[in-house]
C-alpha cells in the first residue's frame, strides 16, 4: 500500500490514514467490497503501530465508509447519496421537506430588523437610525449588576432552578401594581411572565390562530408581528392609521367581510408611526371586539417613554369582558438581552397561554426573573425611567430640527409624543430602494418604511429613524447625510 504519511505533520497519523481511505472511498476510487489491507500488513507497510491503523480502522467504520467481518477482514461498504463526495457541498440539493418552507418564507430576520447589517459597502463610521432599542450606553448594566450578585447572594441555589411556569410570583405581583398605576386591575393570577415581548406575541398567535386564518393588523405594523404571521401562514388584512391612530371607523367592514380571529394593534407610541390612538377609538375598538366576538392583542412595548400630552388609559384597563390580552416588554427601557416582558389575560385563555410557554421553553429565567423584581421594588425602574425620558426627549428635538435644516420641505413628519422612533415620508416620488443603499453608502441608515407594511412590493416612501440610539451630534451629522443623498435624486 503506497500511502504517503508525513511523521512531521501535526495531523495525527491514524488521522492521515483515514483522510486517505476516506477521499478514495468517496471519490469512487475503492468501489464496494473492496477488502482493505490487513492491520498486520498495512502496519509493516507505512511502518506505524498496529494500534495506529485499528484506530484508523475504528473511525472509517464509525463513520460507516467500511465494515470489518469476523475471520475476512475490513470491507468497503456501499456510499450512498450523502453529498459528501468532494464539491457536493458547493450546491447541494436540499430535501422536499426544507424546501417548501423556506421558500414560502419570504420576510427574513435580517431584512426585518438591520437591513443591509453586516455589509462593508457603508461608510466606517455609519450613523446608526435603524436600531429598535435605546441608547446602549444608557443601560443601568452597573445597578443591575450589583443587584443580580445581591440576589444570587441571597437565593443561592433556589434562584438558578427552574422557577414556577408562570413566573416568579413575586414579580408578577410587582407587575400588578405597575399596572393598576395605569389603571389596569388584575390579579398575579393573569400574569405571564415571558422571554420578551415577542414570544408573548407568538403564544397568543400559537394559541388563538391557525393556519389560513385573518389578523387585522394596522396598515404599518411592527415587523417582528408581521414575519410570525407569515411564518403560521396567517393572513393580516391591514387598515388604515393616520395622525390618531388605527383609523377603527373602518374597522366594522373589515370585520364583517373577513371574519378575523384576532386584531393586533400598537395603540401607544406605534411601531413604525410613533403615532397614538385617541380615546374614542380605544374605546370604539374595545366596543366593536365585544360586539363581534374578536380579541384584542394590545402590544404596549414602550408605552411608559412618554415625553409630554396626556397618558392614554391602554385598552385593557377599558376592557370588563375579558376580550384584551395585553402584552409588554422590559426591554426597551432597561437592556435587550434581559428577554423579560409579560402579557395579562384573563379567563380560560390563560392557561391555555400557560401551557404553550411551558412546551415553548419551560420557564423564562429565573435569576433575571428575581433580579427584575428587586430592580423594580427598589425604585431604581422609575428612577431609570425619567433619566431616559429626559435624555431621548432632547434627541427627539435635536433630530426634529435637524431634519426642519437639513430636509425642509422634502420631508413630513409627525413629532412622537414618546417612545423611539419617528417616521419620516417623503414628498417626492423616489426609489426607495436606491435611497436607502445611497444613504448607506454615504455613512447612515434607517430602516425603510416597506419592512413595516403587510406587501413588501408596496411603494411606500417612508423612513423609520430612531433618535434614541444615537447622541445629539451623530444625530446631526446622520440627517445631514439623509439631506445630502436627497439632494442628489
């Protein structure tokens, strides 16, 4: 057997030895029932221990290339389609069973959250308006921190267990009194304690929808909603939403025509608009929900980052018959990867809701669970809280007139009265798609207002911009960017 092995690699030498019978038995070079030297001769032939080829021998029989039989020796055994053979891996042909799903799953992460993230064609030092968090070095990671080792200090082993389904009662009563602020009375009971705000959205669609089913959702809706929805084979039907936001006198139609199983809505600070509902469409809304037999799934991720007006009672604290389930988030306010947001339900849909978390992931963790509680039970949330409102109210202005320089009369806009984001739409008929890469080439993002729409093909010339990420000069520097590309159209 002439096999060339390199004593000074530092692959192992059994390693050598399989890669060599690998390569031909794949490539077709040993075709099957090919017997393989013996252990003795291949040894004395290469001049390496017997030990070395048996082990060599044991790893091509565990990866089912040969198989050894008793008093006849080591045999090549039949290769099946695989696609390990050399260069299969380049285009490889996917079972039926991938392919169906993936091609009819068309509104991907990346394209929904960071458009274009990751790619080297924008300017080093892009400015960044297409985050759908707050400013990272607002983060109270230092008080957080000294609170998780307090409480790791105080729960010890009980904190890292897995804790109750629902979640850490504890929390779950802190919760109850945060809302019964906002005018929402509930027990502890009708709390659920979920890894974010998206897995609540994706449990109540998990436990109230099936497939072919109709959603009526705002006409410009939250992304993340919208790819669930896609992904279930949900069908949204969108309505309209203008400066006071879901235009809910059209609703009635739309529930009588479609026969929907659920109505989403952002009712607060909405995703992508910033806009608000007033308070005769909540209470409409709430009205035609009742009358028709369709929940309510309120989603009310930042609700609390109010900058100036009047609070708006959410539309669970109008509901008595238990047709709102509510759904929010910590966060926004706090850190992303604390993954803890809530939703409140009442009646037997809860513990179907229950159940559905339990088969999702078990629990939500219950350290971060105890260390929230202890976070908010102390004041430091509240404390926190009017820090940030103070600081992204002064971006807000700061982009708002910003853009009154630099944009002018190119651009409407609508100032959010809180949360993060504001949505900018253009008077003039541009593609959307070559602004966006302009801007990014010249060294700042956004994300494009079709990520928000029900049809991505729709010609939608609007811009999602979030002043909370940036400071006030990026903020700046970033709109003057936008100006310039636009004045290049």
């Amino acid at each position: 057997m002439r096999m060339a092995i390199d004593q000074e690699s530092s692959v192992p030498i059994y390693q050598q030895i399989v890669d060599y019978f690998s390569h031909a038995i794949l490539s077709g070079h040993f075709e099957t029932e090919l017997r393989l030297p013996s252990i003795r001769k291949l040894s004395s032939d290469l001049g390496v221990s017997k030990i070395t080829v048996e082990n060599a021998y044991a790893r091509l029989e565990a990866e089912g290339l040969v198989g050894s039989r008793v008093g006849s020796g080591t045999f090549v055994l039949p290769i099946y389609d695989t696609q390990l053979i050399d260069g299969a891996e380049e285009s490889p042909t996917w079972p039926v069973w991938q392919q169906q799903p993936i091609t009819s799953f068309q509104r991907t992460v990346l394209e929904n959250a960071y458009p274009l993230a990751g790619a080297s064609i924008g300017a080093q030092d892009t400015i960044n308006f297409s985050s759908g968090i707050g400013d990272p070095n607002l983060f109270p990671v230092n008080d957080f921190g000294r609170v998780m080792q307090r409480i790791i200090r105080r729960d010890g082993v009980e904190g890292l267990s897995y804790g109750e389904f629902n979640g850490y009662l504890p929390l779950r009563r802190t919760i109850c009194q945060i809302m019964a602020s906002n005018g929402m009375a509930i027990s502890s009971d009708n709390i659920l304690i979920t890894t974010g705000s998206q897995q609540a959205i994706s449990l109540v669609a998990q436990a109230l929808l099936k497939n072919g089913d109709n959603v009526i959702v705002e006409k410009t809706t939250y992304n993340g909603a919208l790819g669930l929805f896609e992904a279930l084979h949900i069908n949204p039907i969108g309505i309209a939403v203008d400066d006071q936001g879901m235009c809910v006198e059209q609703l009635e139609p739309l529930l009588q025509t479609y026969h929907p199983k659920l109505i989403y809505t952002i009712p607060t600070f909405q995703n992508p608009s910033g806009v608000c509902m007033n308070g005769s469409r909540r209470r409409m809304l709430v009205e035609l929900s009742r009358r028709y037999n369709v929940p309510i799934l309120e989603d009310d991720y930042i609700g609390d980052l109010r900058y100036e007006g009047v609070a708006l009672p959410p539309l669970k604290s109008i509901d008595t018959a238990g047709n709102v389930i509510y759904v929010s988030t910590f966060s926004k306010i706090l850190m992303p990867d604390l993954r803890i947001g809530f939703l409140a339900a009442m009646g037997p849909i809860y513990d179907r809701l229950v159940s559905l978390k339990c088969l999702n992931d078990l629990a939500t963790p219950n350290l971060s669970q105890r260390s929230l509680n202890a976070y908010l039970s102390v004041g430091s949330y509240q404390s926190h809280l009017r820090k940030l409102t103070r600081i992204y109210k002064k971006r807000r202005d700061v982009m708002v007139g910003a853009i009154t320089k630099y944009l002018g009369s190119q651009v409407e806009f609508q100032i959010p009265q809180g949360g993060l984001f504001l949505w900018l739409s253009l008077k003039r008929p541009l593609p959307a798609e070559e602004l966006f890469k302009r801007c990014f080439e010249e060294g700042v993002s956004y994300v494009p207002g079709n990520r928000y729409l029900i049809d991505k093909s729709d010609y939608e010339h609007n811009l999602r911009l979030n002043f909370a990420y940036q400071p006030e000069e990026a903020i700046y520097k970033g709109i003057e960017r936008i100006g310039k590309v636009l004045g290049s159209f």
